[in-house]
C-alpha cells in the first residue's frame, strides 16, 4: 500500500529536497508526496481528496498567510485521524509549545534531520498500519 | 489693669508720699504689691511644649494679666523669640534629661505684647506629678555690680547695646573689656556676670578653652592666635561654629582710640538655609546626572537592541537557503555515488585515459561537494551564534555566589578543550575572595562569559606553547576574584601569545577573530562584552603585552539601579 505525505511549505525546493532525499522509499513505491505551497493549498488539496488518500502531513509554521499553527487547528478539526508533524524553527520555544498545545502529533525542528524524520515517519506508518 | 511697668525701678526707690485717704492707703497696698510682685521671680513649669504651671510674677513680666492667659498659650515655645527657638529648645531638653545644673543664664523672652525683652533665668529640672519637669524662673536683668558704679551715660550705653540684635563686645585698647550686651551672653551661653568690666580679654579666651571651645589645642598658642586677628586693622569677617553648635559672623571694627567693637551675628538659621539649599542643588544635579546617564544607556540599549533585531533577521534570512545548500550539497554526493555504481559496469567501454580523466573529475566532484558541506556548516555555525546573540539566555536575575561559578565554568571550559586535545595541560593558580560572596547576575550569562575567555585563554597558552616548543614555557592560567565594596571583580589571566593593541582595538567588534578561518566565529567577545557591560552595567577590560600575557577583568555592581536592570538586547 501506498502511503500519502502531505508536505506543505512556502519554500519550492522542498519539493526536490523531498524527492531525493525520499527516493529509496518513493521508487520501492512506500510512499508518495503531495505538495502544498501554502495552508490554503493544502486545505484546498485535501477538499478535493488525494490519491493516494493522505495519510500523514507534514507542515512549517511560518508561512505567508495562513499559519502553519492555524492548518494544524482546522486539520485537527476537520480529520482528527491524520498526523500532523510540525517543523519549527531551532530555538523557536514559543511556536513548539503552541504546536504542541494545538495537538500535533511530533515536531521536527529545522534544519531537518531527514534520518530522524525517515525513522518517526516508519513508526507512524507502524502504528497506523498494526491500528 | 496694665502690667507694671518691668523696670519697677520708681517702686523700689521709695518716692512715696504717704497716702492721705483710704484710696491713697489702697493705692499703697496696690503699689507695695506690685512691688513685692515686680522682684519676685516668674515661675513656669513645663514638659515639652505643655505649660504645666505659672505663677502670677511670671505673668506679669511678661505682660500678661494673669497666670491662666500663660497657662491657655498652646505652647511654652510661644514666649521664646523665633531667633532663640534653638537654642531654648536645646536649654530644655538639657534640662529634662537632667544633664543641665541650675546655673543662671541670659536669656530673651517674648512678651505678650510680641515685644522681647531680656531676662535672667534659671532652669532646673523637678519631679512634677511623678513625672519629670522643667522649672523655669525668670528675673529682672540686674545691672552688673560693676556697671552700677559707672556714670549715667555707660548705663544708657549698655540699655543701646543690649537692645540690639547682635552680640556686642567692646575692649579698650589693652585688650580688656569695656562692655558687653546680653546677646553675646545669650550667644556663647555665658552666665550672666562672668566677666565684669576691665576683664582681660585673655580671660575669656583662657575660660573658653577650659570649657572645651577650641579642642585639644594649646591654651597659649590658640590665644595668642585670636590676639592677633584682633590687631589687624580693618574689618575681620570670620564665621565660627561655637559649642552651642551656633554659627556666629564675628567681625572686628577697631575704634579710633585704640579700642575694638566686636559684633557677633548668629547665622545658624542662614547657614542651615544655605546648607538645605545647598543639599538640594547636589541632589537635584545627581538626579539630573543620573537621568542624563539612563538616558544614555537607553539609547545605547536602544542602539543594541535594533542591532540585535537586525542580526537575527539576517540570521534568519540566511538559514532557510543555507539548510538547502546543506542538504543538497550531502544528496548530490550521495546521488554521485548511486550514478557511479549504475554506470559502474560501462567503465571497461572507455579507453584508459578516458577511465583516469573520468575517475579524476569524479574525485575532483567528491572534494567540491565535500567543501561544500564544510562551508555550509560553518555558515550554519555563525548563524545560529548570531541568533544566540540576539535572542539573549532567556535565563533570570539571581543572587548567585561567584565563587563557585567561576570555578565551574573553568571545569567546563577545560574538559571542553580537553576534548579536543588530549595533550593540552596547563596550570592554575587561584585567587578567590570570599568576601565576593553573592552578587545578582543571570548565572548562565556570566558563566557563558566566563567559559568564553577561558577558551580564549586555552587558545592563547596552546599557540604560545606550540609556537615557542621550550619546554621551560608552562601554560598558566591566574583566577582571581575581588570585593571592592560595591563591585566585585572578575580577573583572567594567561601567560599565552598575548595581543597586539590594534587586536585589542577591534577585540569586542562582531565577527573579529584572530582565529584560523572557520575556527572561531568572532562572536564570542562581542557577545560577552554584552553581557557584561549592556545587561549587568559593568565594565570589561582587557591589558596585554605580546607574548608575555592578557588579562581580562570584568567589574560587576553589586546593585543595579532599578531604572535600568539590563536586558540583552532581544529580537
């Protein structure tokens, strides 16, 4: 089964950032990533439904408009069921405490670790999959 | 019914004519009471500003009808003059407490017309209703036994002077005195008829001596020295503290026959006034000079912190595009690396030139991505000691002992450097002054401060050492802490290569460091010099010779003021 990744960051290259570093995964058809510019993108994307179905999403929390904070709220709402992993800046106290409180589900903190973000995206596909 | 007149003089000389009626016999009575009354001394009681009693002679010499007028007066320090409030005030306090003896004084009263006249009286303290008292009793002046063999005109002299409002001493010119008027009794608290005229005016200054007036100095010597301020001709001012803790103007005139008027002006008030006045203008200046100093540190706050704020948005800025540099500088090697084994098995289709040329520009992509990873990490260093510059310790305001502080942030430091190289070693000689005791600071700055330069300092003794090779250099490091009362001190010093002074011009600058390029970020100092000097208002100094040694001192206030308790400056 292919499991749906949401990323969504105002940042372009996160894309091929992702791809490549995701490859290994991405080829053995694991997983597959769908993209979000924005938090109004993301919201958008997952109105319309994504295949494959999203299963875990990724978010930054500064972003221009919608926050990443405020796409965590709306998600908690809306599809209780799906993770959410938030990226935050390294030092950022205030914001983790607050991704923390909104309810995501792990923060991951920037620059990206992608070896410990490839082992918390494993135990998430675990869990979900021994659920 | 007036009250008699004070001078009673016409009732005691017995000018009478004998009464012919039984008015003129009523008369009489009146007079002869009056008389009786006039030369039997007034009688007050009183504790604190309470007049506790009053007897009718004290009411009639100061003019008022009856005892009951004095005793409704809201205070007893109604019929003291206002220029002899101190002084009186001082008189019955003595007096309550017992240290004063019965000894007449000349003194001044205020009479219930608001009139003042001069009186001599005796205070003694008295046990009044099982509480202490004072007594008062208040009597004519009499003429001086010497005065009253003295013609008409020296009488009416002495009436002129005594009405005047300053201390009058007239000496002839021998020096002796020829007359003085009550004031300058009242104002060197001389008993009344201590020095009768033809006095030698050594004697007064020989008794001022024996009761204290001029210290511990030589009799002789001081006398002789306020002689001679009486020959100089001319007008002497010169202000003195007497006994009494009055400050008196005494000038000299001298009189055409050789004789001298001395005047004696009682200036306390004005001095008091001018010594107010005086406080207050220091106070408002230091006010002033502390509000211009807030001033300053708040523009220099002001100055740091948009600095600050400038930083960490550049810091910022460049972390998102330097992670991807980072990142897919580390893919592309891994990607060269998935390439290389793909086209692994099409190596034996190119000729041996081509096959080394290929594996040379392989190895020459492998280093570049390597230094591009370096590179990136070492941006990535600076940026993150640019946000914790900005961003501060986040950590509070403590009463923190410094001692121990000091001592732990040296074990961190060392174990650091340790780490790193295993060989280094260096010795420590310790000077801590348990009189530092505890100072408020936000430890984890201090201690951030500390480790700094004793990093600093590791690195200063290994290049030396490393440089030099003597074995007859031993690397060391001096620790010491001092009290200096509102301060305290915080010396490092090594034996290490030491800077030159165009080093230590730009030391405190960011981004200066004499380190190797991509060892140091040239932040550490410029951090620690805002710590110590914008957040905890102390200084930072740094002396050094070349080769030879550098010593850094942080001073600390023990108290900083409430208006400008430092922050770092934050983003």
């Amino acid at each position: 089964m292919t499991l749906g990744i949401l990323v969504v960051d105002d940042e372009p290259d996160i894309e091929d950032l992702f791809r490549q570093r995701f490859r290994a995964e991405l080829r053995s058809g694991q997983v597959a990533f769908h993209f979000a510019a924005s938090a109004e993108q993301a919201l958008e994307a997952l109105d319309v439904g994504l295949t494959p179905e999203t299963f875990l999403v990724l978010s930054d929390i500064n972003m221009p408009g919608m926050s990443g904070l405020d796409l965590l709220q709306r998600l908690r709402a809306q599809t209780p069921e799906v993770p959410v992993i938030m990226v935050t800046a390294y030092g950022d106290i205030e914001n983790r405490r607050r991704a923390l409180d909104n309810g995501a589900t792990n923060l991951v903190t920037k620059p990206v670790d992608f070896t410990e973000l490839k082992k918390l995206v494993n135990s998430i596909i675990a869990d979900k999959q021994a659920a | 019914m007036n009250a008699p007149d004070h001078s009673g003089e016409h009732l005691l000389d017995g000018t009478i004519d004998p009464p012919v009626t039984v008015e003129g016999t009523l008369d009489s009575a009146r007079l002869y009471r009056d008389q009786v009354m006039s030369i039997m001394p007034g009688l007050l009681v009183h504790r604190g500003e309470d007049i506790l009693h009053c007897n009718e002679g004290l009411a009639h010499l100061l003019g008022y009808l009856a005892p009951d007028d004095v005793l409704v007066l809201p205070s007893v320090m109604r019929l003291v003059p206002d220029d002899a409030l101190f002084s009186e005030r001082q008189a019955y306090d003595q007096c309550l407490s017992g240290l004063t003896r019965a000894d007449v004084r000349r003194t001044k009263r205020r009479r219930a017309d608001n009139s003042v006249q001069w009186f001599d009286q005796v205070l003694e303290p008295i046990d009044w209703g099982g509480k202490p008292a004072v007594m008062e009793m208040l009597a004519q002046v009499r003429p001086h036994i010497g005065f009253t063999e003295l013609p008409h005109q020296w009488q009416r002299l002495q009436a002129a002077i005594d009405a005047m409002p300053n201390g009058v001493l007239m000496l002839d010119r021998e020096g002796r005195m020829e007359g003085l008027n009550s004031e300058l009794l009242r104002l060197w608290d001389y008993p009344p008829g201590l020095f009768p005229p033809g006095t030698p005016m050594d004697v007064m200054l020989r008794y001022n001596h024996q009761r204290g007036d001029y210290g511990d100095c030589t009799e002789d010597d001081k006398i002789s020295e306020i002689r001679k301020l009486f020959q100089v001709k001319g007008v002497i001012n010169s202000e003195r503290r007497v006994p009494s803790g009055r400050v008196l103007d005494i000038r000299t005139a001298p009189r055409a026959d050789g004789g001298i008027v001395v005047t004696h002006v009682d200036i306390t008030e004005r001095k008091r006034i001018e010594d107010e006045l005086r406080e207050a203008k220091e106070r408002a200046e230091s006010i002033l000079e502390e509000l211009r100093d807030t001033q300053q540190q708040l523009i220099v706050q002001e100055k740091m912190a948009s600095l600050g704020q400038l930083t960490a948005g550049i810091a910022h800025e460049l972390k998102n595009p330097l992670n991807f540099v980072n990142n897919f500088a580390e893919l592309t090697s891994e990607l060269l690396d998935e390439l290389l084994s793909l086209l692994g098995p099409l190596d034996n289709r190119l000729d041996q030139d081509a096959q080394a040329e290929a594996k040379d520009l392989v190895s020459s992509l492998h280093s570049n991505l390597r230094k591009i990873a370096d590179h990136g990490r070492r941006a990535d260093n600076i940026v993150k000691s640019m946000l914790a510059h900005s961003r501060g310790g986040g950590g509070e305001w403590q009463r923190t002992d410094v001692n121990p502080l000091v001592e732990e942030a040296l074990a961190l430091a060392y174990h650091a450097v340790r780490a790193q190289d295993r060989e280094f070693n260096t010795s420590f000689i310790r000077h801590y002054d348990p009189n530092v005791g505890e100072v408020k600071i936000v430890p984890p700055d201090i201690s951030r401060v500390l480790v700094n330069l004793f990093t600093n300092s590791f690195y200063a003794v290994r290049k030396r050492q490393q440089a030099e090779a003597d074995p007859n250099y031993h690397p060391t490091l001096t620790i010491a802490t001092s009290d200096c009362g509102d301060k305290i001190e915080i010396r490092v010093r090594d034996n290490g290569v030491g800077m030159s002074q165009a080093v230590i011009a730009k030391l405190f600058t960011p981004f200066f460091t004499t380190k190797p390029t991509g060892e140091g970020t040239g932040l550490g100092l410029s951090l620690s010099y805002d710590i110590v000097v914008h957040q905890h208002r102390g200084r930072f100094d740094v002396a050094s010779v070349e080769n030879d040694h550098a010593e850094f001192t942080i001073t600390l206030p023990r108290a900083i003021p409430a208006v400008s308790l430092g922050e770092r400056r934050k983003p």
